[in-house]
C-alpha cells in the first residue's frame, strides 16, 4: 500500500493535474463552469413548478428554462473558443473567436431557410443534446485561429491603423471556418449533429448500464481521494448527464416512461452524492462523536458545508485524500452505493428523475424529494445506513490514531 501511495503521489496525480492545467482542457472547464448558471436557472424553475400542484393558475415558466438550459450548446459554441484564446493571452482576438465559433455552431446545426426568409431551427439542438457537437466546434475553431495567430496581410512596420490591420488579418481564420461549414452543410448535405450524436451513441448506452453507472461514480471518487477535484471529468459527465435528463423529460412529456438512470440528479440531488462526490456527509457526522479533538472540530466546521453537497473542506481537511485509512471507505462506497441505486431504479421500485434539478447544493433530502417523492426518501434512507455502516470501523480506528498522537503531543509538554 505504501509504494502505491507513493506511486499515485509522485507520478500519477502530478501528471494528472498538469493535464488539467492544459490550456484546452482548462478553457473547457471554464466555458462550463461560466454556464452553469444558466443550468441552475433551468433547476430553480423546476423547482417552482412543484407550486403549479399546490396553486391554481400559476403562470407557464417553462420557456425561461427553455431560453436558459436549453441554449447550453450555444452559450459553450461561443465561450470555448473565447476562453481558449483568452488562456493563450491573444486578448484582440477573442471575442471575434467567440461570435465565429456562435457563427459556425448555428451553421452546423442545418437550418431550413424558407423563401419567405425565415430561419427555422430544431431546438432541441441548441441545448444539453447539442452540448459534444459545440464542444468540438469551439475546440476546431480555436485550433484554426491559434494556427492563423501568426499570418498577416501587412509588414510589422505598415502606417496602417491597428484596428484595420486587425479587420483584415482576422478575416482569414473567419473565412476558412465559415467556408468549410458552408461545404459541409449545404453542397455536401451533410449533418454533423447526426453524425456526432450515433458516434457517441454506444458511449450513451455504456454510460446508462449499471457497469458504466458504477464507473461514472467511482472513477470520480477514485480521483477525488487523491486530490484531483471532481470537476476535472465535467465535461465528460455533464455531456452525458444533461442530454439524459433532457430525454427523460421529453419521454414523460409524451406518455412514456424515463430510461436513463444515469443523470446528474441520480448523482448528486438524490442518493449517490450525500455531502459531495464519495458520499462523506455520514463520515462527517461521526466525527461529532470523535474523542479526538481534530477530528470533532473538523466535522463541527465542515457539517453545514457538507449538508449542501460541499465537501472538499473535509475530503482536504480530514484529510481524505491520500489517507490510505479514509480513502477505502470512500472507495467502498463509491461502488456499492451506485450498484443499490441503479438496481432499484431499473427495478421502478423507485422513479427515474425526470426533472432538471441541477441544484446540488440543495440540502439532504429536499432535492431527493423533489426528484422521486416519498420513495426516494426511503431508498435515501437505506443508502445512508450503509454508508454510515461502511464509514465507522474506518472512523474509529482513525479516531484512535489521531487520539493517541494528540496525547503523546500532550504528554510530551
């Protein structure tokens, strides 16, 4: 266990987090962080149309998600490359990155243009389900705007004004993108969301099995417990998440039963994410019981956090992470936790979420609630028996531990 700490310490997680410092793994991260409010827009009406069963005549507010939420792919089609150029430091050509990426998003999304000349769009793809094919396209646009960085029109030493330096030389990168998007979507008919949307098809299909479920989970736990912040794989997960949830809303929209099991309510507004990624709030808890006195001021100053899905005060102050004795309960949880859910969700002993409810920080047992009713309270019930089950023989012997070195310390004055 010692060498394979050192390993994980040493070569894995430095080599992790230097990859997450990549400027283009970076600027992704950024672009969805930026939009996540709009998401949580999108929650917080789901939220309010609980009140449409209790108070007649409540108004419609479902387009406000729908022009929140459901433009997600076009906010990130335009900050991706913005972000990008703006980690490269090329600050004059960033915006202009960004309309260009809106620019060819919308292209690419094929709209039928009638004589009359109007545009009509299939909406569903500017949202969550268009989410992998903005990705690629504010990737592709920074790629050709960071190759054409050096290209200009003019000597270093023309009289011209800056700005109309900038126009000119701005015009070639603009030219080859929107050029190649118009190739692809009209003489070549061809459709790109299509293609994007049954290459990552098996990937969807994977991610909504029981072992890509398991997966999903532990590969964040796993990372987490050695320091590397969950947020790293979002845009994977999120990728897989919000098309899901939007598919399931959609199937009960028209009379049909929700498939996908894996969303992000099943993660962290339900049952999965009790007081953050790896299920710490029941270890949280049991450090109010601690004889150690670091151990019960830790969890007196981390509980509040942890009641709203907030955990790395803990996981870097207990600390989990790189804690051989608080990284195996994590582990254990991480996989038993998810194999419980999924199969009483697949068995419709409880609902599949169908709402959008991304508001993770809302507090235990209200969002699980709102998600899937009274029996999502008695699945959360039983979770967390076993999690608090699986934490306290790890709880106490490392209570023990940090009680013997904090009376040796006492000793030793």
């Amino acid at each position: 266990m010692d060498r394979y700490m050192k390993w994980m310490n040493e070569r894995f997680a430095p080599k992790l987090d230097s990859f997450t410092k990549n400027v283009w793994v970076f600027s992704i991260q950024e672009s969805i962080m930026i939009a996540l409010p709009m998401v949580f827009i999108g929650s917080l009406i789901t939220l309010l149309s609980i009140l449409n069963d209790f108070i007649p005549g409540m108004p419609d507010l479902s387009p406000v998600s729908t022009f929140s939420f459901g433009l997600l792919g076009l906010f990130i089609s335009f900050l991706t490359p913005y972000k990008v150029m703006e980690q490269k430091e090329r600050h004059k050509i960033k915006l202009i990155a960004g309309c260009t990426g809106l620019s060819f998003y919308l292209m690419l999304l094929r709209p039928t243009i009638g004589e009359d000349g109007t545009i009509s769009f299939i909406l569903e793809r500017f949202g969550p389900s268009g989410m992998i094919t903005s990705l690629i396209v504010g990737v592709l646009v920074a790629v050709i705007f960071s190759a054409f960085h050096r290209f200009s029109f003019f000597k270093k030493d023309t009289s011209l004004p800056e700005f109309i330096v900038d126009w000119f030389d701005f015009l070639v990168p603009i030219a080859v993108i929107l050029l190649g998007g118009w190739v692809l979507t009209y003489p070549l008919q061809f459709d790109i969301f299509a293609l994007i949307l049954n290459v990552f098809e098996p990937l969807n299909q994977i991610s909504q099995s029981l072992i890509g479920f398991v997966l999903f989970n532990f590969i964040g736990v796993f990372l987490y417990s050695f320091g590397v912040s969950p947020w790293v794989l979002m845009p994977i997960f999120y990728a897989i998440w919000l098309p899901a949830i939007e598919a399931n809303a959609a199937a009960v929209a028209q009379g049909m039963e929700p498939m996908n099991i894996n969303t992000f309510e099943t993660f962290f507004s339900g049952w999965v994410g009790v007081g953050g990624m790896g299920a710490t709030l029941p270890m949280v808890i049991w450090f109010l019981f601690a004889k150690s006195k670091r151990l019960s001021a830790i969890g007196k100053t981390t509980l509040v956090p942890s009641l709203f899905n907030i955990n790395e005060p803990v996981v870097y102050g207990a600390p989990i992470a790189f804690n051989p004795i608080l990284m195996i309960p994590m582990w254990i949880n991480g996989l038993i936790v998810p194999i419980i859910v999924y199969v009483t969700l697949d068995l419709g002993l409880v609902p599949i979420p169908s709402q959008l409810f991304q508001m993770w920080y809302t507090p235990l047992g209200i969002s699980t609630y709102i998600v899937s009713g009274i029996s999502g309270l008695i699945l959360l019930a039983a979770v967390l028996l076993i999690m608090f089950a699986v934490w306290f023989p790890f709880f106490k012997a490392y209570d023990m531990q940090e009680l013997k070195k904090e009376q040796q310390a006492q000793n030793q004055k």
